[in-house]
C-alpha cells in the first residue's frame, strides 16, 4: 500500500538506501510526492546524487 504523505525523515531515509537496496515503486512515488512540496527534501536529494557521483569519480581515480 502506498502511504500517500511522507515526513522528511522517511524521505531522507529512503533516499540514502537508495544504494543500498532495490527501493519499490511505491517508496519511489511517495519520495517524488513529498519532494514535489518540499523544497529542502528536493536539496538534499540533490546533495545525495552529487555526493554519489563525486565518490565515483574519486573511486575511478584513485583505480587507475
């Protein structure tokens, strides 16, 4: 079941597991819901990927 409104404490959450574990559609969806009214969720969810890709990159370098 979809729970329709999230705090921003799930949505961090769910966010940070993101790659850790297979998230489910609907977690994706209330994630997106939340993110679409909350403007601090939507930055932090930015600040997450940019972490992510920053530590790849880092990886990739210090590899080769």
């Amino acid at each position: 079941m979809i729970k329709l409104m999230i705090t921003c404490r799930e949505a961090s959450q769910i966010t940070l597991q993101a790659d850790d574990r297979s998230v489910p559609l609907t977690e994706r969806l209330s994630v997106r819901l939340h993110q679409r009214i909350c403007g601090n969720c939507r930055r932090f969810s930015r600040q997450v990927e940019l972490m992510r890709q920053a530590s790849a990159r880092w990886r990739k370098y210090t590899n080769e």
